[in-house]
C-alpha cells in the first residue's frame, strides 16, 4: 500500500519543483529607451541596449529603417521605434507589407487591438505618456492617449506628440478606428 501512495507523491513533488523554477519569475532587463518615454523600472540608472544584431542575414534596408508611419482616415503621422527583439520582428513583417489593425478604446487612456500574430516579448513596468506605441501580452498593439502603469513591450513614440489632445486628434477622436502601419520609405 505504501508503494501506491509514494508515486504520486512523488510525481507532484517533482511538478511542484519545476513549478518553483526561480529562472521564470526573474523579469526580463529593459532591452531600449524610447526618446521622450516615461518609465519606472525600480532600478536607478539602468538602461541601454544588450542586444547585437543577431540576425546578419535580414535585409539591412529593413534593419536601419527605425521609423514606422501610421495612416488613419487617409492621414498619416510617423513614430520612432524603439531598439529591441519585438521592433526587430515588425519591421521584418512590415517589408513583406502593410498591416491593418482595428484599434478600440479602452480605459479612456489608449486604443488597443490584436495583430493577428505574436512578438518578442520584453515586458518591463513602465507608466506611459501620450503617444506611447506598446506590445501587451505580445500580441496586442496598444497607443496611448493617457497614462498607464502596466509591463508592457516598448514598441514607439509617436513623433511630435506630447498631449492627451495632441494623441486624440491624430487618432481621429474617440471611438474604433481602422490602423494601418508600414515602414516609413
């Protein structure tokens, strides 16, 4: 009877070490600084990118573009992207072509909707400011027109921007809209 009982008391302690893995709790380092990003990551003075080109076969047209032009109702405004794994996978999806996203408000501080397919994740506690451009659960695009403190992926900072008003208007006010992203030529 007791060699009954010891395998699966056995088995779930062995599922409950792995569960108890510490490698899985540690959060990942900030990869980039978005310029004119507000950020709060616990850890004064750190910052930078680690990160080397580890893809020396991509196309280095794609690789230098570092600005991302977003058209909405037939007008269109530019944002610079950050330096990361998640920006890095965009713009190779953006080279093979444009991408439409339908973004909905949320929260009365951002619009957010689903790319259809899934980032790099490097999420970091972060408090947003208008004009913020983040992956969320990488797999969602979220734009911000408010403030927000969540772990988000940087994405991009909306050029020129620097008020809830400013980010609304270019968002066409409140309400669903239809996004499309590309690579700036």
């Amino acid at each position: 009877m007791k060699k009954v009982l010891l395998f699966p008391f056995l088995f779930f302690a062995c599922m409950a070490l792995s569960a108890c893995n510490p490698s899985d709790d540690t959060p990942s380092a900030p990869e980039a600084n978005i310029p004119g990003q507000s950020e709060n990551t616990g850890d004064a003075g750190e910052s930078g990118n680690n990160e080397e080109n580890e893809n020396p076969d991509n196309d280095d047209t794609i690789m230098e573009n570092n600005t991302l032009t977003l058209t909405l109702n037939g007008r269109s405004f530019t944002a610079t992207l950050a330096d990361n794994s998640a920006t890095e996978a965009l713009k190779e999806r953006l080279a093979q072509g444009t991408l439409e996203v339908r973004l909905e408000d949320y929260g009365d501080m951002e619009k957010v909707g689903s790319l259809g397919f899934s980032l790099p994740r490097t999420d970091r506690q972060t408090t947003t400011v208008p004009g913020d451009i983040m992956l969320y659960q990488g797999s969602s695009l979220v734009i911000f027109y408010g403030s927000n403190s969540w772990a988000y992926t940087p994405l991009a900072k909306v050029d020129g921007v620097s008020t809830r008003e400013e980010m609304l208007e270019l968002l066409g006010g409140e309400g669903t809209v239809i996004l499309t992203l590309s690579l700036a030529e």
